[in-house]
C-alpha cells in the first residue's frame, strides 16, 4: 500500500481536479455525517476507445462493511448507463485481498499481472464490460 501523506493527499486532490476540468475524471466522496469515509473515481477517461479506469478507496476505519462495492457498483451503472463507456479496469496491488474481494464482488473479471503498474509496483488489472 501506498503510505497517505499531506503532499500526496494535496497532489491528488489537484490530479482530480485537473481531470475534472478536463473531462477526463470524476471523484465522488463518500461522506457520513460531515466526515469523508472514502471515495469512488472513474478517472483516465478515453473518449475514443470508450474506456476509463475505476478506483476506490476507504478510511481504515470505513472498511468492512461493503462501502467500497456500493460506491463502485454506483459508479460502475454511471459509467454504463450515463458515460456510454464499454470498460472499466480496476489496477489492484496482488496482496491487498479486501480491494481483491470489491472487484470481484462487482464482477470485474481477473485478466493478468501488469509489472510495475501502480507507483512502480506490480497490479492485477480487472476489468468490467459492459454487455
């Protein structure tokens, strides 16, 4: 995992930003009672290949209770039904079995090991169709 630091968090913050504003990626928040508990992102839209990714993440203390796969679920109908997208790939670190479990659960499909994918570390790309 990646550790979370303040720089990282604000560079983020600006990288969602940016692809905001340039059509190319959308953050929703997750919020309980004023308190941010996570987020769901399709981010690196390609317009041409009707393609994106979809990311997830949770507060430690958010995780457990299927948080994550609503809000991928949600974004996964948005990305079909409203962005006329035909794929979402999900990059998932090999060891992080709960991240494992929320691409299954939505029904992205295991299709191999990309090396050195995610912040030089190897990823699993799943990957969902839409049929």
């Amino acid at each position: 995992m990646c550790p979370v630091t303040p720089a990282l968090s604000k560079q983020c913050i600006n990288d969602m930003e940016k692809a905001r504003e340039s059509g190319y990626g959308l953050t929703y928040l997750l919020v309980h009672e004023d308190r941010c508990l996570g987020m769901g992102i399709i981010n690196h839209i390609h317009h041409a290949h009707l393609s994106a990714n979809l990311g997830y993440w949770l507060r430690p203390d958010a995780c457990g209770r299927g948080l994550a796969t609503a809000i991928c679920n949600a974004l996964k109908k948005l990305a079909f039904s409203q962005m006329n997208l035909h794929r979402l790939e999900c990059f998932v670190e090999p060891n992080n079995k709960a991240s494992l479990r929320v691409a299954e659960r939505i029904g992205a499909i295991k299709e191999g090991l990309c090396r050195k994918r995610v912040f030089g570390r190897d990823a699993l790309l799943y990957a969902l169709v839409n049929d």
